[in-house]
C-alpha cells in the first residue's frame, strides 16, 4: 500500500481542485453548493436523514399500492461508499419491498450465457424497488481493467447497453443509474482504514488492492462507460462522496425527485385497548436467560 496517508478525514476539500484533468477525478462545475465545506458531524447528519427516512417510507407505500417497479443502480470505485449509501437507504423501510443485489463471482454456466442473462431475473417486479450494489456495468470497469474480460467483449457491452436499459425502460420499470466518485486521497484513507481496523478487514480483497494500483486504468474505462452509456432516457447521476454523510444525504435526496410518488398520508391511529388476564397465572416456567454484562 505504501505510506499510511496522514488524517483521517478530508471531507468535500479533495473535491474542491479546479481541474481533475491529471488526476482521473471527476470534479462538478461550480454550482450546486459548495465543495469546501467540512465533513458533517453524526448528530447533524442523523437530524437532515430522519426526515429522508419519513420519504422513502412514503416512496415505498407508493411503489406498493400503485404497483411501480423501481431499479437504482450504484457503480463506483472500491471505497467509493457504495454499501453506506445502500445501507442509509434501506435503514427504515420494508426488505419486502426493497430488494438489494449484490451478485458474486460468475459461476462457469453464467459465463456461458450472454451477458444481461444472470441480471435480468433480479429486475423488480410489481410493487419492488430493487437496488444493485455493482451491476451489469461490471462488464465496463471492473472486468476489463482486471483482465476478466476482452475489450471486443466490453466494447460490444457499452454498444448494446443503451438499447437493453431502453428496453428496461419501456416495460415500465424506472432506471435510475448513480457513480458514486470518490478522491485519490480519500480512497487511500479509507483503504488504510481497512487494513488498520480489525471490524473492517473483511472488506479487504486482493481486487481490492489490485485495482487501487491501477487508479488511470479505471479513470478510463469510467470516462468511456459514460461517453457510450449516458444517455437521454437513462442517464448517469454522479456524487461527490468524498464526505460520506453528506453524499448519502445528498443521493437519498435526489432519488426521491426521480420517482414520482405521492406524499405518504399519515392515519389516525389510536391503540386498542388490552385484553383482561381471563384467569392467566405464570407458570413458573423454567428457562435459560442470557448474561446481562451491559
């Protein structure tokens, strides 16, 4: 890995280079918001997504009743914060309706088939919103930068993907496709983070490492995956995550303007009243409680 970076946190600054012409970032133009600000506390952050939760509920009691079918995909480097986002979202809704997929390693009959077959049975259905933790773009970065996969392979991917997410589309199914970008500085801390905390060790792979080594292979395969596959009917989103909490803030919020749902109407609910006893005595029942330590 090299030297440890020193700090532990870097916030929006990395984000704030004029240019990212040498550096293979993706860097927004000057609108939006600032780029500078310091990375959000835990209390703050926790405030501003209570009320994101209350609107992915309404989302999810819309997409229920109304039987929409809602696919969200999220593509980006390792460490890119692609779990975390995925996490926030699906924190307090129903995994009935939220489905996530997150497939592994292709087994040899997968590889077999054509390509868009092992993705296209975990297309939500009715009433589901089914969000890809990595999707069929795997096959635009992560395959041909480690030599999983040829370049005619890739290129006839980013020929044939534009007409396979319209056809998605036009089922009726709503699209919508995120690239989470993160900054050199901020994916060496969070890789050293990873090799240094034990909690986290598991998320370390030798892909892991491979792939930081090859920072410009990636920058390039991200700018021509967008060059071919950005497109009217289904566009790319990019996020700044550089400050975690406040890119999860930031997606969860444009997601909910992507779908139309309908504000959540909240019932009057008032609880019944209990039960009497009826004659219920314990039992006295002889059971084996856990330590209590905390």
């Amino acid at each position: 890995m090299g030297k440890k970076s020193k700090g532990s946190k870097a916030g929006h600054k990395t984000a704030g280079k004029k240019s990212g012409a040498h550096t293979g970032e993706l860097h927004p133009p000057p609108i939006g918001g600032a780029l500078d600000l310091p990375p959000m506390g835990n209390k703050e952050y926790r405030r501003l997504l209570k009320p994101l939760h209350a609107e992915l509920v309404a989302m999810q009691e819309w997409v229920k009743s109304t039987g929409a079918k809602v696919c969200i995909l999220f593509e980006g480097r390792d460490t890119a914060g692609k779990g975390g986002v995925i996490k926030a979202i699906t924190e307090r809704v129903s995994p009935r309706v939220f489905r996530v997929v997150a497939l592994p390693t292709p087994t040899e009959r997968e590889k077999s088939q054509m390509y868009f077959q092992r993705y296209m049975p975990h297309l939500p259905a009715s009433g589901e919103v089914v969000i890809f933790d990595r999707s069929w773009y795997n096959r635009a970065g992560v395959e041909p930068v480690l030599g999983f996969c040829t370049q005619q392979q890739t290129d006839q991917f980013l020929q044939l993907v534009p007409a396979v997410e319209r056809a998605i589309q036009e089922s009726g199914i709503i699209l919508i496709k995120y690239w989470l970008e993160v900054s050199q500085e901020q994916q060496t801390l969070r890789l050293q983070s990873r090799i240094d905390d034990p909690r986290k060790i598991w998320k370390l792979s030798p892909m892991d490492l491979e792939s930081y080594s090859r920072w410009y292979d990636y920058s390039r395969a991200r700018d021509e995956m967008f060059r071919l596959t950005h497109t009217g009917w289904s566009p790319w989103h990019v996020a700044i995550n550089d400050d975690k909490k406040r890119g999860r803030l930031n997606i969860i919020s444009h997601l909910l303007s992507r779908v139309p749902y309908e504000p959540l109407e909240v019932p009057d609910i008032t609880l019944p009243d209990r039960q009497k006893p009826g004659g219920y005595r314990d039992p006295g029942l002889v059971v084996d409680w856990i330590p209590t330590p905390f």
